[in-house]
C-alpha cells in the first residue's frame, strides 16, 4: 500500500508534502550509555548506632519528627532498612534524613507504624496515591487493609 501524500492545509503553500500511514524507519536510534547511579550524591550508610532516637525526616520537603523505634516498627519494610543502617541515605543542610517521595501523605505511614492506625474517609484519589506510597514503603500488612 503506498503512503497518501496529502497537502497542508493553510494560505501558504509548503515544499514539504505531509505523509499520511507513513511509517517509521525500522532504524533504531542509537541509545545513551548506560550509567548506573546506586547511590545518590551525598548519600552515605549510616550505623544503626548513630541513627538520633528523635528523627527529622524530609520527605519531598514535608518535615516530619518521628523516633528510630517507629521508623524500625517493621524490619522487613524499606523505612526499616533504611533506618537500620542497610541502605545509605541522604540528610539535607538541616540534617534532616531526605526521602525522595511525595510527603502528602507519609503521615498516614508514620500513624500505622506507631499505633496501627489506617486512614478513613480517603477520597478515591488519595486511596490510590497512598497505595502507592505503601507499596514503596514495602508495607505489606498496610497495603492488604488499605488496597481492599
């Protein structure tokens, strides 16, 4: 089937035919280097021994104040991880511990490691963004009441 060339529609007329079921070039194009970045600038592992008992963290520039015991609530989830030493993490010029997330709702997080609580009342739009946020955290138990 050969490709229908059909003109620009306007006052000026073009140089250029504009091609209709055209298809792409089966050519690839070339891709970047691959450079893997593992640790972010900055960020260092920190001894389960040197972590304060009152934490300051900077989740997406959302300040929250929180102590070690609840950040280590659940082992096996990635806020236990990172606050047990296993994996670096970055502290901003205030010396707040810095997590690359939106922070709207890491309240929630912080309330159901402490007590258990889980948020009622979320609109639907909520719910799915703080699936998400759970699922990040590795929140299994969470995820199970919250996802339904």
């Amino acid at each position: 089937m050969q490709p229908i060339t059909l003109k620009p529609s306007g006052s000026a007329p073009s140089s250029k035919p504009v091609l209709a079921n055209s298809r792409p070039s089966n050519q690839r194009q070339p891709l970047p280097p691959y450079t893997p970045i593992t640790v972010p600038t900055g960020a260092k592992l920190v001894e389960s021994s040197e972590f304060p008992k009152i934490v300051h963290i900077n989740v997406g520039g959302h300040r929250f104040m929180t102590t070690i015991a609840t950040l280590r609530a659940d082992p096996n989830s990635m806020l236990g991880r990172m606050f047990s030493g296993d994996h670096p993490i970055l502290r901003d010029d205030d010396g707040a511990f810095v997590i690359d997330r939106d922070g709207r709702h890491f309240h929630h997080i912080l309330n159901y490691l402490r007590d258990g609580s889980v948020p009622i009342g979320l609109s639907r739009v909520d719910r799915i963004e703080l699936l998400k946020d759970i699922d990040f955290y590795g929140l299994r138990s969470l995820y199970s009441i919250v996802g339904g």
